[in-house]
C-alpha cells in the first residue's frame, strides 16, 4: 500500500547526556509526497533532521535511504547520495554574491568535484545557476552580496543552494520561518511547483500550520522527542493527543 | 592564469620588479631578495588564512622546513641545485603538511591554530636540539645554490631575480587556484563550513588539500632562504616567525594574494628601518599593525585598490577579507540548531 518507500526510519532515537532529545520515532516517506513533521518547541523535530542528515549519529536505531542503510554517514555524503537539506537559521555563503552561492552548489555534481583537475579547471555553471534563481525571482540580484538579501530572499537562496545539488529528498527546515503571509504563499508555491516538476520528495518542519494543511500528504507529530500521532492532515488535526501537546497537558 | 595573464597591473608589476636591482645596490637588493621571500612566505599563508578561512600559527615550520631542506642538500650532500632542494623541500614540506592538516582539521578556528602552533613548536625543538643539522646554531657558511650545473646564484642580483622568477610562479598557480572550482569551495568553506558539507563537499579534504598547497608554497620561500642568507637555523622554524607571517597576510588584506605581497614586502621594510635606529623596533611594528587593523580593514591591498579606484570583483572567490578564526567560532549553526530543539 505504501509503494515505493524512499526514506525510513526504524527505531530513531537520539540523547544529548540525560535528555532523550529523539525516542523510537519510526517513519516512512512514500516517494514523491510531501510527509511533514509537526510539534511543539522542543519536540526533536530539528535533531530529528539533523540525525536523518548525518549532522548526529543516532543513540539508536537505523536510516534507510532508497533501500540503503545510511545511519552514521557524514552530511556530504547523504547529499551525494541525493538528500539535500535547508536549514532552521538560514545557511548561505553571506560575502560572496548570490550567484556565486549557487555555482558553488551547482559545481558540487560536476565530474571534477574531488578529482586533481579541480585545483585549475573553473567549469562554467553560470547558467544552470542563473536558471535556479530566476525561478526563485533571485534574477535581478545576481550580483548582490548574500548578506545583503531580505529575509525572505536568503531562505530562497538557501532553497536555490539545497535544489542545486539535485536531490531526490529535500528536507525544508521551517522554509518560512520569519516569512511575510504574501512571502510564505509564494514559497510555498514555488517549493511545490520545483517539487512536482523534478518529482522530489519533501520532508518539512513548519509551524505554519496553513502550510502544513495545505500541502501535505502526511503529517508525522513529535512531542518531547516521541511520535505522538502520524496521519492525514486531517486525522492529526483530530488526534485529542495532538491538541493535548500543542495546548499543554504535561506538568 | 590567463585572466591575470591579459591583466595590465600584473605586467606593470612583473616589469617594475624586474628593473629594481638595476636601479638599487647590493644592500638594498638584499633587502629586496627579503621582501619578495617574505612575500611568498605570506601569500602562501593566505591560502590558507584569507581564502579558507582557517588560521594557521604554525606555517614557520613550513619555512623553515624549506630552509632545511635546502641547506641539508648543500652542507651534506653537497648539492647545490634548487631544483634538487625545492624537489626534497615538496616531499618534506608535504609529507609534514599532511600529518599537521590531518589532525589539525578536526577543530576548528582557534583551536585549529593551536594544532598547527603545536606540531610546529615540535619540529622547532627537534631541530634545535638535534646536533647532525647544527643544534641551536643552524647550518651555517653555505655554498650558493645553482639553477643550472655551474652556474652558481651568487650575487644578489642573480639571487634577486631568482626569488623573483618563483614569487611569479608561485603568485601565478595561486592565482588559478583561488579562481578554480576548488578555491571557490575554499571559500565556501570561509563563508559557511556546515552550509558546503551539506552540499556534498568532503570540507575535511578540502582543507587539508589547501593546507598543503599553502605550505609548499611556504616551503618554496624558505627554500630559497638560505640561497639569500647562507644559513638555516632553528628560528626559521618558530612561533614567532609565525606570527609575523599572520601580521604580513593582515598588513596586506588577507584573501588577496597580492595584499599579502605587499604586506611581506612593507613588514621586511618597516622592521629594517626601524630596527636600525631604535632597539624597541617591535613597538612601531605594533603600532602600524594596530592602526592598518584599525583604520584599513582590507590592508594595503584595500587602499591601494581604492587609490587606483579599481574595483575589485566580488568574491570571485574571496577577495573580501574574512573575520577569520573569529567567524569560525561565531557561526556554529549546528550546535545552535540542536540547542533549539
């Protein structure tokens, strides 16, 4: 019934000291759907992330990527094996331009990556990159220095950066975190256009919770690091759990 | 290369460099021969300093370590061809690189220092206490270098437009490396280091790689050394000559190349001049460090462009000039993020 399960995770669990910041969250992302993480502060849904990303190595449990175990693999391979991430504080490349930001990333497929020629040979990416930006309406700022950019244009670039090195799996940390309502709509709305087009998964923190109902398939729900729920969109919002953790039932 | 090739100020300078012993006695080619030594010493730190972001305390020992090699070939092997010392210097100065940047790339900013000031103080006692390469005296009374069997380097014009002709080639292959598909990554590397590891690049390699790179260069400078001055000894490898080379990269603009240049040159100068009239040299040193950090936060590089009013192209991968360590420790997202949650 699932079909076609892109990532998993069994077991996941992950402790800072004595704080079990992530306990046995199991997960599946069906292929080409958009599966959302929701909670409240401190739910472990960043580590969770950072855990599946190869940021932490987990206390337990296993990663499973397109049939392939990747727990314990560092960040830069999970990206070469087709996971991208962007982050929760938007991490870009401030002093160079925008449109240096992306050939970075773009460059990162090219065959030189890694090989001895890479230390003189400059590939041209420039129009892959510019390509990128237009579609995020970055066009006009190619050579603005990051740093530079609105709020709502850097956690752009951020996603620009995460989709330049084509994943299968784009794991969007809060995308619009700090957003106006017009900058959220139109996010969201690019994010899904670039989705549907290249049939990329999305895996999503929001707070927002219009976006979360809006687009996605399933709604996975942690709360002081456990799935608590997992379900529709409309199922979650339903869950007396749910309610529970997001108005405060603890203590 | 070709970019700076087809680049008037790059031909201007080659030219006027050229012509400066003609126009200057032995005494000041000496000085020179120094500058453009330093020079190089301080553009291969920049590498490392101004284009990855990552501040090395210990690029000494890469010099010193060229001197070394050089003076070991003549005084023991009786070899006075550079082009057999610079070729023991890459095998020395690499191999040594490589194990320093192996461990000293597991931390970062200050901490990376301290790796890098720790394996070089090492190598500074080893040398200083071992007898075979002269102790605390050095290796003393060297024979001239050859560049080519029997031709001997032995005036200080020769010697100045040797020096000369590496400080082109060793500023030439930097040049392409800062503007190839790997120096940009060294300066995402600068900028962001979770951001590039999250775009598939191995940043560990990736600096180790810039570590070396920069410390052959290094090595190249301190391999000429003795062919100016006739000796190593064991203060090429310390501390101290470390962080003068950190002053020279900051006098010059760090992430410039040419800045660091310049900075070599200008701290060769300004500590003869002073040091020939005042005993306290270092606190004028200061002074001007303290006024260029102050007042020029691009170095003499940045007021030279400004004078000249070109402007210098942004980022094409780092010419800006980083908060180095500094910026190390101020971004640390992930600890941050996890923090959060």
């Amino acid at each position: 019934m699932l079909g076609d399960i892109i990532l998993e995770t069994q077991n996941l669990s992950r402790d800072f000291g004595a704080l079990r910041a992530l306990g046995h969250v199991d997960l599946q992302v069906p292929r080409g759907r958009v599966h959302s993480v929701i909670g409240p502060n401190g739910a472990g849904k960043t580590t969770f992330f950072n855990v599946v990303t190869g940021m932490y190595a987990p206390t337990a449990g296993r990663v499973i990527f397109k049939g392939e175990d990747i727990t314990g693999v560092p960040p830069e391979a999970i990206n070469w094996k087709g996971i991208a991430k962007t982050f929760q504080i938007t991490q870009i490349f401030r002093e160079l331009t925008v449109l240096e930001n992306v050939q970075i990333a773009c460059q990162s497929r090219l065959p030189e990556t890694g090989k001895l020629r890479s230390l003189w040979a400059a590939p041209d990416v420039r129009d892959r990159a510019a390509d990128l930006l237009k579609f995020f309406r970055l066009d006009g700022r190619l050579d603005e220095h990051a740093g530079n950019l609105s709020h709502g244009e850097q956690r752009f670039l951020d996603i620009c950066l995460a989709l330049a090195t084509e994943p299968e799996l784009l794991l969007l940390d809060e995308p619009t975190a700090g957003m106006t309502p017009s900058e959220t709509r139109e996010a969201v709305d690019l994010i899904m256009q670039v989705a549907r087009r290249r049939g990329l998964t999305l895996l999503l923190i929001e707070h927002d919770m219009s976006v979360v109902m809006g687009i996605s398939d399933r709604v996975t729900v942690l709360h002081q690091g456990l799935k608590i729920a997992e379900g529709t969109p409309d199922e979650v919002r339903a869950d007396p759990k749910v309610v529970e953790a997001y108005l405060g039932g603890e203590l | 290369m070709m970019a700076t090739l087809r680049a008037w100020p790059f031909w201007a300078c080659a030219a006027g460099l050229a012509l400066l012993p003609l126009i200057s006695g032995p005494f000041y080619t000496y000085l020179w021969v120094t500058c453009l030594i330093f020079g190089i010493l301080a553009m291969g730190l920049d590498i490392l300093m101004g284009y990855t972001g990552q501040v090395s305390f210990g690029h000494a020992a890469f010099f010193g370590l060229g001197a070394y090699s050089t003076a070991v070939m003549i005084q023991f092997y009786k070899i006075q061809s550079l082009w057999v010392s610079l070729l023991v210097m890459a095998v020395v100065v690499g191999a040594y690189a490589l194990i320093v940047s192996y461990f000293a790339t597991t931390r970062r900013g200050i901490y990376f220092a301290l790796l890098t000031l720790i394996f070089a103080e090492v190598v500074h006692r080893i040398f200083f206490y071992t007898y075979a390469f002269g102790a605390s005296d050095g290796i003393q009374g060297l024979d001239p270098v050859t560049i080519l069997p029997g031709v001997p380097v032995d005036t200080p014009t020769k010697i100045y437009y040797v020096v000369l002709a590496a400080l082109l080639v060793c500023y030439l292959a930097a040049s392409v490396l800062v503007r190839s598909h790997f120096g940009r990554v060294l300066a995402a590397i600068r900028e962001n280091e979770d951001r590039a590891r999250f775009l598939g690049y191995n940043v560990r390699r990736y600096k180790m790689v810039a570590c070396v790179v920069s410390a052959l260069i290094a090595g190249v400078a301190g391999a000429l050394y003795p062919a100016r001055a006739g000796f190593a000894t064991p203060d090429l490898l310390m501390w101290t000559l470390s962080g003068e080379a950190i002053v020279m990269v900051m006098l010059g603009g760090a992430g410039t190349l040419v800045g660091p240049i310049l900075g070599g040159a200008f701290f060769t100068i300004l500590v003869e001049k002073v040091s020939s009239v005042w005993d306290y040299y270092f606190i004028a040193v200061g002074l001007v460090l303290a006024a260029v950090v102050l007042f020029m936060p691009k170095g003499l590089f940045g007021l030279v462009a400004r004078w000249t009013r070109r402007r210098e192209a942004p980022g094409a991968a780092g010419i800006r000039v980083p908060a180095g360590a500094a910026a190390e420790v101020r971004r640390d997202p992930a600890a941050r993020a996890g923090r959060r949650t």
